[in-house]
C-alpha cells in the first residue's frame, strides 16, 4: 500500500538520521540513510553523503550532525500529500459507488409496484 510508506520515512527520519561517532574511530557516513530513502522513492540525490548540521530543519530536528537534509524533508512532505490524496481519493470513489448503488436500489424499490407480503 502506497500510504504505508510515508510513516517509515517519518520513522527513518526521527531514528535513523541524528548519528553520532561510531565506536573504533570510525567516522559516520549516511550510506544506510541513502539506501532507506532511495527505497522510499522519494530520490537519493537529495541524501547528504556524510553529515551535516541540520541546523534549518523543521522535521527531523536533532542537535548533532544529520543524514537529513531540508530538501529531504521537502520531498518526504511532496510524497506524503501525493499518498493522502491518493489514498483520499480511491477512498471517495469506493464511497460515491456504494451512494449511488445503494440510492438505484432504493429509488427502484420506490418506484415498483407494491407486492403484497
């Protein structure tokens, strides 16, 4: 399902992203972060390639360096509104088929002839 998506980039976006030194000196890179966005196709080239501030986020706030970028964020907000209307919109079509099945159902007992019981 399309919709289910967004919530696992949110989820990726508050866990994955605010990254620390790694033990054994080793220095921290955001190819896990890259991987995970790429999968959630919103597009792996706005991913940083190595952390950075993260200084004008609005989402994914944390106050050491971020595999998050704002163009991230941007893209994460883009596919989340495309989900939700697309997600609102199969929704209001199952429903208006069900109105108008269920209003031909009622008008044609309306409009038959009565049988007595």
């Amino acid at each position: 399902m399309a919709g289910t998506r967004v919530p696992g980039a949110l989820l990726l976006c508050v866990s994955l992203l605010p990254l620390a030194q790694l033990s054994g000196g080793q220095v921290p890179n955001c190819q896990v972060v890259r991987s995970s966005f790429q999968l959630l196709h919103p597009g792996v080239k706005w991913t940083p390639e190595s952390p950075v501030s993260g200084a004008d986020l609005q989402v994914c706030q944390t106050k050491g360096p971020t595999c998050c970028s704002r163009r991230m964020e941007e893209r994460y907000l883009a596919a989340a509104r495309q989900n939700m209307e697309s997600s609102l919109q199969a929704s209001s079509a199952q429903l208006k088929l069900l109105i108008i099945q269920n209003a031909a159902i009622f008008q044609g007992k309306k409009t038959s002839p009565r049988t007595p019981f």
